[in-house]
C-alpha cells in the first residue's frame, strides 16, 4: 500500500487549485465549472473541502500580509485586505462568489477568530 506523505497531498492540491483557479479565471467563471466537479471530489471531497482550501490560502496571505505591515509599524488591517485582494483577485473573487456556503462560512469565521486573537494588544494567559 501506497501512503502519501503529507506534503505530498499538500503539494496536489495547491497545484489543483492553482490550476482550476487559472482556468476559471480564464473564463470569467467565478463559480466551479462542472468540468472540475469530479476532479474536486476526488482530491477534496467535494465543494465544501475545496471552498476550505481556498479559505485556507486567502488567510494565510493575508495574515503574513497583516503581519509585514505591523512588522512595518503600520496598523491597517484593511490596507492588507486591499492588497491582498490585489494579489489574488480570482481567489477573492471566487470566495465572494460562495459566502452563503456553510462550510465557507465555519473556515472563514475560525480564520477571521485566529487573526482577531493574534492581533490582539493585550497578552493572551497560557491555558
């Protein structure tokens, strides 16, 4: 029996995404073109894991982002959003496009608590 490492698996992915992102944004398409539908059940288990991905990468940049500018000595969150919107315009597009999914909405709303809790001022007690 085969096993993937993790990184591998991680690595399929992100090429997935990237590519079915490229070729979406190619068309114009901002919601998953029937033709990717077997692909991202395959790798994701359907709309909802490739939704969290997407989640994923969205706030990863956009925490690193957050993090240059106050590493900078500025403070603007919504100056990393702009910019990162900037960068990825597909993704945010696409992500804007499912924002009543369920599933987008859970990864989402626990990036969005992480970030709140990380940029916080005041020192956070050890549980």
């Amino acid at each position: 029996m085969n096993i993937l490492s993790r990184s591998a698996v991680v690595r399929r992915r992100r090429a997935l995404v990237h590519i079915v992102l490229r070729d979406m944004e190619e068309t114009g398409d901002t919601t998953l073109p029937p033709w990717w539908e077997a692909d991202i059940q395959q790798e994701f288990g359907g709309l909802d894991g490739f939704l969290a991905e997407l989640s994923r990468q969205w706030w990863t940049a956009y925490a690193a982002h957050v993090d240059a500018l106050i590493e900078l000595g500025l403070d603007d969150p919504a100056q990393a959003w702009s910019d990162v919107a900037e960068q990825m315009p597909h993704l945010r597009a696409v992500l804007d496009a499912y924002v009543d999914e369920s599933a987008l909405a859970e990864a989402e709303r626990r990036h969005y608590d992480v970030l709140r809790w990380t940029t916080r001022r005041e020192s956070r007690n050890a549980a």
